[in-house]
C-alpha cells in the first residue's frame, strides 16, 4: 500500500471560516496528524473525514488528475486538495492492499 489513511469522523463541519481565522484549526490538526504518521511509515498522506449528516470527505497532498470539483487549501505551509471522497475514489482509482 502506498498510502497512510487518516479517518476522522466529528460531530461539527471545520471546514469553515475558522480554517483561516482560528488559532489552531482542526483540519490543520488533523493534517498534521497524517503527515507525521505517513513520514513515519514512509507512505503518501491521505485523510478521509465527515461530520454529522455530511458526505465524505479526502484531503491530499497531490493535485487531482482528474477533471473533479476540489478545493485548494494552503495553510501554513501545508497544500492541500479536499474533495469529495466518492469523486475521488472513481477519478483516482487508488489501490488499497
């Protein structure tokens, strides 16, 4: 497997105004999180997340290869594509061992 799975699953959506303004947001947290372990078993990063009621979500350091919606993210440093998770299985197609 050339992957290092993150899942999160929390009960509010971060992906809000707050990723900018907040001191420490969440989706930093967790991004933080799943390139520290990844680094640590030198595989690419990658974190799936919901919240209550909402579609799943993947983060990624790699630009989609793909024609899908994504949003870009650059926050401190980390660069970020965050898109839908079924967009991203069925554009993707990564293997999972």
């Amino acid at each position: 497997n050339k992957y290092c799975v993150e899942v999160k699953f929390y009960e509010e959506d971060h992906l809000t105004s707050a990723l900018l303004t907040g001191k420490n947001p969440q989706l930093l947290q967790w991004w933080q999180q799943t390139i520290r372990e990844a680094g640590q078993v030198n595989k690419k990063p990658i974190l799936i997340f919901k919240f209550n009621r909402s579609k799943m979500f993947v983060a990624q350091e790699e630009m989609p290869s793909a024609n899908y919606r994504n949003i870009f993210i650059d926050i401190n440093g980390y660069n970020l594509y965050v898109s839908l998770l079924e967009d991203y299985l069925i554009n993707e197609e990564p293997e999972f061992i």
